[in-house]
C-alpha cells in the first residue's frame, strides 16, 4: 500500500517561509506528477504546484513567484519551498502523487499538513 506523509507545516508569520516535504513508502511504480494542493475552511481543494517527471512544472497563479516545486531524488522526496506567506495561504497542504498505468491513473493523497499565516 501507498502512503504519502508530509511534513512541515506550522505557524508563520506573514511575509515568513515554510517548507513543506512529502515522502512516498510502500510498492509504487513510477509517479508521473508529483503535486501539492490546498484546501481553506470552506473551500474546495485546489492545486498549488505540480511537477511532472519530465521535470516541467505549473503554478497556480496565485502562488508563483513565491513557491517552488522540487523534487529531491536522493531522499525519494518532494517539497514545497513558500515564501513570502500571506494570511490568504493559510489552508491545509495536501501532496498528491499520479501513478500511470495502460489504462488506469492512481491517485495517491498525504493525510495533509495545516500551515496558518499570522497577519
């Protein structure tokens, strides 16, 4: 079974920095997306960055220029460096993995990690 596992969320300050990191365990194959949502009290979840395994990335536009998406081959990982945090990005981050197959898609989602920007 796949689990997805993030870490690093927390309380920051408006204009402060998280990094978020997920970690994959279990029998997978190849993921071919790697990404990170959110989803606000109220609101629908929605997709913050992904990353492909051709290396291309894409950016919700309310986040670029201040998060990036990468991957860390060594540890098998995927992070979500943010910066310049404001009290509108606070949400719980979920990361998401897409497995390919012939004819199916698996998706594989972290438990999620909260992250509160203090005005």
């Amino acid at each position: 079974q796949v689990q997805l596992v993030e870490s690093g969320g927390g309380l920051v300050e408006s204009g402060g920095s998280l990094r978020l990191s997920c970690a994959a365990s279990g029998n997978h194959g190849i993921f071919y997306v790697r990404a990170w949502y959110r989803q606000a009290p109220g609101s629908q979840r929605e997709l913050v960055a992904a990353l492909t395994s051709a290396g291309t990335t894409d950016y919700a536009d309310f986040v670029k220029g201040r998060f990036t998406i990468s991957r860390d081959y060594a540890k098998k990982t995927w992070s979500l460096q943010m910066n310049d945090l404001k009290p509108e990005d606070t949400a719980v981050y979920f990361c998401k993995a897409e497995e390919k197959h012939p004819f199916r898609t698996d998706d594989y989602w972290g438990q999620g990690t909260r992250v509160t920007v203090s005005s």
